[in-house]
C-alpha cells in the first residue's frame, strides 16, 4: 500500500471514530496525545486533514528535553503542556523504585492516565516494535477489545458503556504506516518543521535516559543533558540511604551505571568483578 492509501485510510478511521469521540466528549472530541516527535506530529496533521474535532495535550515527565518542548511552543502553540505534580524523581523515591524496562511505571504515572474516558488518538506503529506489531487500531486501553473499525461496530453500544473511570478508547491513526511514510508525510505532504534533536542523531525523541531507550541513546543523553545524570545519582543515593536499593550497590555512581546498561544487575555485578572495578577490601 503506497503512502497516499495509507493517507486515505487513516483519514477515513478518524471520520469514522469522531462520532464516539464526541458522544464521550461533545465539546473537544478526540484527545490527541502529542510528544513532538515526528509520529505524534503526523498523528497531529492526519487529524487535520480529516477535519476531525480534537485536543492536543502534551504531558510533560519532568525530563523532557528542552529542544522538544521549545519546538512545541513554537510550531504548536495549540498543544496544551500539562505539567507533573511531582518531578520523576520525587516519584521514584515515593515508589522505592527506578523505572526500568521491565517496570515502567513512569509512563504509567505521567502519560497513561491522559483520556480517560475519551476516544484517545495515539501515535504508535507496528513497524516499531514486536510488542508493538501485535496493537491494532482500535483498543480499549484495559484490554476488552482489540481490533479494526469492523469488528469494534458490531460491539459498539456495549464497549463504549465499559469506558468509565480510567477506561479510554485508544485509535491509532497511523499504525500501519512506516517511518519511511512518516518522513515522506511531514516533509512533503504537509511540509512542516520537525525538532532538530533528529538532524543532531537522535533517531526517537522522548525523555531523557528514557529506560526504552538504547546504550547509545543514552550515552548521547547523558553528554548533552549532564544536569538528568546528576539528579538521578542524587536520587539513587537517597535511595541507597533509605535501603531501598541494596543489592550489592557499592554507591550511587555504581547503580546509576548499572541502570543505563540495559544488563541484569547481577550481569552487571559479575563484569565488574571480573573487570577489578569492584573493591572487596572497602
């Protein structure tokens, strides 16, 4: 399927979705959620061209990168920012627990929340994962339905009366498109700017030393944001303090390594052993 198909059909899907939107939420209609990174930009401009009625929101984390946020303002002023009610980092000491890949309860905490109770449009594709392969267009974010607009009519009336409290109807838009589809719709179809964190290398925009993110990626964060680095020793040590973390953490600095290595700790452990990093005479 060629880009413009895969332009035709997602607008169609919004045409299509806008009448449950707006029976959970007459006066906004869909709740877009928006990142300022090029997939949600295309979620954002697909919306557009079908004319649908929606929201654009932004949750910030608290370690957004700033590039990202400056480019919001500026090209999408329209997007509402919504601020945490507590820094990351206070939250991973309220929890006793870094975020990790495994245990991501910081986009659970800052993100996940956002739409309950409305149609929300998100901006995944298939392409950019296994996990995320197995998604389908229409979801209900605590998994009683999963599939395409077809086969979510024919259950239509009950699903939408399950949708109450933190419930909310996932579209996604644009998920069977490629990333090459993406560069192609932003760059020549709408023709519009994106955040120049991608002409600097980076190949995902999102928080910074973000667990998903890749050794390189965060090696990259840590060169350019120092300031994150350092907020996170300063909490892991709180944590070590508290005997939160004691699973062999010789101190902050250590763990904090650990954490950014995408490594079991006690694989970790062992080449630090073995590499004569580790000290048994302290």
């Amino acid at each position: 399927m060629n880009l413009q198909s895969k332009i035709d059909y997602s607008i169609t899907l919004l045409r299509k979705s806008e009448r449950m939107a707006l029976e959970l939420d007459p006066e906004n209609g869909f709740y877009l959620a928006f990142s300022g990174g090029k997939d949600s930009q295309a979620l954002y401009h697909i919306a557009k061209l079908a004319g649908v009625k929606f929201k654009a929101h932004m949750n910030l984390t608290s370690i957004d990168p700033p590039e990202v946020i400056r480019f919001v303002k500026r090209n999408y002023p329209d997007v509402e920012l919504i601020k945490p009610k507590m820094s990351i980092y206070y939250m991973a000491l309220k929890k006793h627990l870094l975020p990790t890949r495994t245990i991501r309860w910081c986009c659970a905490e800052f993100k996940e929340t956002s739409g309950a109770g409305k149609v929300t449009l998100i901006g995944i594709r298939k392409q950019e994962s296994t996990r995320r392969s197995k998604r389908e267009e229409i979801e209900i974010s605590s998994h009683k339905f999963s599939g395409n607009f077809d086969q979510w009519s024919e259950h239509k009336e009950q699903m939408v009366t399950c949708v109450k409290g933190k419930d909310k109807i996932l579209v996604s838009p644009i998920i069977n498109w490629t990333e090459r589809d993406v560069w192609e719709f932003l760059n020549k179809v709408v023709k519009v700017p994106h955040c120049k964190l991608y002409d600097e290398g980076y190949k995902r925009i999102g928080c910074i030393l973000c667990p998903m993110s890749n050794y390189r990626q965060k090696i990259r964060d840590m060169q350019r944001f120092p300031h994150v680095k350092r907020k996170w020793i300063q909490t892991i040590q709180k944590l070590i303090d508290a005997g939160y973390l004691n699973r062999n953490f010789t101190n902050a600095e250590f763990g904090f390594n650990w954490w950014i290595s995408d490594k079991s700790f006690d694989q970790y452990y062992a080449e630090e052993v073995l590499q004569g990093k580790i000290d048994f005479s302290e």
